[in-house]
C-alpha cells in the first residue's frame, strides 16, 4: 500500500496518514514548500532540514531546460543534486499554462510552451514529461494537466477536462513502461479539472479516478475562485476518490486555506503563498496575520511572535526585520521566509497531534478565530 490511513477525526473528514515513497516514509497531512528550479527562493536545503520540512515540490520542465534532466540525473538525481534529505515531487508544467509569458498553446497531443531563456518554442507530451520526471528523479511524479484559468469559459474549461482525461491515461500508460522493473518505484499522481463548475469537477475525476494512480491532485483551484466554490469543488473530489488513496490540494498555502480543507479530507498541500507573502512582508503568528512593513514595526523590540521557537523568533526584532525588508536585503527576505515557513509546519504538526488526540475540531476553530 502506497498510502496507509492512520487516524480518523470524528467530526470532520480530516485524517492522518503515511505515504511510502522511495525515499522513505511521510507523515500526512504535510505542506510541501515550492522549489520550482531545485531551491526554495532564499532559503536552502540544510534550512528546510532544520524547520523539519519532509517533502518538497520542484518543476520538472523549468529544471528540463536549465540545468537540464540530463545533467541532474548524471548528478545523481534531484534529492542529491540539490543535498535535500525528503520527499520530491515534481510537477510536469501544467501550471505554466497560467501564465501567459510561457503558455503558447496546447492540443490534444501536448502543449507549446516558450522557453523562458532562450525564447524558443518548447513542445511537451505527457510521454516526454514521464521521461524528463524520470531521469530527474523524483519520489512523486504528477501527469501532465491542462490547466485553465479561473475566467476561462466553461466550454475552454470543458476542453481542458477532455485533454486531462486523455494525457492522464498517456502518462500512465508511459510512465508504467519506464518503472517496469524497478525496485524502487517512483509514484504517480493523476490530477483533476473541471473549475468550479459541479458537473465538470465530477466527470474529471471519476474520469481520472478509473486510472488506478498511487494519488489524486486537486488542480485548478486556490487561484481566487470563492473559498465556498473551491470547499465545495473539493467535496466533490473527496467523494469520488477511493478512501485509501492521499489527495493533494495543489496551490493551497494560507493556514486558513490548509486547515479547512483538511477538515474536507485533503492530505498534502503545496504552495508559494508563504514564502512569496514573507518577502512582501505578511508574517504568519499563532495570533494571526503581521503586516512587517507597517511603519509602526520601525522601533519595535518585540519578536515576530512569542510563541514561536523558531531562530528567527529567538533572536531579531521585528524592527531589525522591518529595516531589513524595507531595504530589501537578502538576509531578511531569507529570514521572514524562513518563520513562515516554520509556522506552516508547525501548524501541520499540531493538525496531526490534534488529530490523533481527537481534538482537531478544537484547533480548526482557533486557526478561524486567529485568522478571521
């Protein structure tokens, strides 16, 4: 079994968990730090080894060309490569569609994408994406995704569901011929679509769910839709996916966010949010949101948060960090990173106590209070 369920709460859905990898073993629910070209922005590898972060994302296409599958696998694959002691995963590139600056255009073969580097036009198949997440290495390896935007229509929605569904079944059917005869597998998660429209999320996924993949991915939400329609899109996701397989809420990262899909059933999570709000200056506290740049921090003694244990906590003032972002200086964008990054995983490490202990609802309750 790839993923074995440990405890239940008893009045939500949320659940603790172990998905086996071949790097070795995680304890669900977890929050995976995003480090899209082999390094999460400011911080490094030995900082997420003492934050105690288990699990990280990469992106496989951005590290297919530079520095290139190729150069990492000879290397001795990404978890070496970049001294990472965890889990990986790695992204195929699907959610480069979001962005406009590298999306081209796509069809039922693959999609075009422009490299960022040299400006060329890049064409990616789901069988190229298996290949290029093999050689790199990684624990978990996700399917190849059409990814629509928010405002897209609900036809170019429809379309998107249709060209998930068919490189899904490619990417397995590929990726099963690359692990055959290998010890350590590498995982494979299919991902769904469908928006925030009920009937599309439901045929994406009982589409997807048919292909037996060692996990689920909830894409195309956490992108600005109302929390009521992504909560509800991930109801319906939960209820069609096999109870023993782990579903990860792709792009989910604000601790209000975290904790209430949690409650819904959802077992990993990935996201820039943290890290990307750090460096602009909204800190995360065990009484809520901090505004670092506020002008009213420039003489404060006092640490970012008191109940906090981490370094940062333990040693600057936030009116030193406030001089430091205010300047921009490296020193303090790998500071406030870092605390935040801390926090999520500390509050991921209370979920899995409270879980346990039956007393989850009691802290889902305290995180809506602190973060209303």
């Amino acid at each position: 079994m790839v993923f074995t369920i440990l405890s239940k709460d008893t009045i939500t859905k949320a659940r603790t968990g172990i998905l086996k990898t071949r790097f070795g073993d995680v304890e669900t629910p977890f929050f995976m730090p995003v480090a899209t070209k082999a390094s999460v922005k400011y911080i490094s590898s030995d900082d997420l080894e003492k934050i105690g972060i288990k699990a990280i994302i990469s992106n496989s296409y951005i590290l297919s060309l530079k520095p290139g599958e190729k150069i990492i696998q000879n290397l001795g694959g990404i978890g070496k490569f970049m001294s990472f002691k965890g889990a990986i995963f790695t992204d195929s590139g699907g959610f480069q569609m979001y962005s406009p600056k590298l999306y081209i255009k796509s069809n039922y073969e693959g999609v075009f994408f422009r490299n960022p580097f040299s400006g060329e036009k890049v064409f990616m198949t789901p069988e190229k994406s298996m290949e290029i997440q093999q050689a790199i290495g990684s624990d978990v390896a996700m399917c190849l995704d059409s990814m629509p935007l928010y405002e897209n229509s609900k036809e170019e929605i429809e379309e998107a569901v249709k060209k998930t569904t068919l490189w899904a079944k490619r990417c397995k059917k590929h990726h099963d011929k690359l692990q055959k005869n290998k010890k350590k597998k590498q995982l494979l998660f299919g991902i769904t679509q469908g928006g925030v429209y009920k009937e599309l999320r439901k045929k994406s996924t009982e589409e997807i769910s048919k292909i037996n993949f060692d996990g689920y991915a909830i894409g195309g939400l956490a992108l600005g839709e109302p929390k009521e329609e992504e909560y509800e899109m991930i109801k319906i996701v939960k209820s069609l996916i096999p109870e023993n397989k782990p579903i990860y809420l792709m792009g989910a990262g604000d601790p209000t966010e975290l904790m209430e899909a949690i409650a819904l059933g959802c077992d990993i999570f990935d996201s820039r949010f943290p890290t990307k709000n750090a460096r602009h200056g909204t800190l995360f506290t065990w009484q809520g949101k901090l505004s670092l740049t506020n002008s009213k921090y420039k003489s404060d003694d006092s640490k970012i948060d008191s109940k906090c244990d981490c370094f940062v906590c333990k040693n600057y003032s936030r009116a030193y960090l406030h001089n430091l972002l205010w300047h921009n200086e490296g020193a303090g964008l790998r500071l406030v990173s870092y605390h935040n990054l801390f926090f999520l995983n500390e509050l991921m490490k209370k979920t899995r106590n409270s879980i346990k202990e039956g007393k989850f609802y009691e802290l889902l309750e305290k995180i809506r209070q602190i973060y209303r």
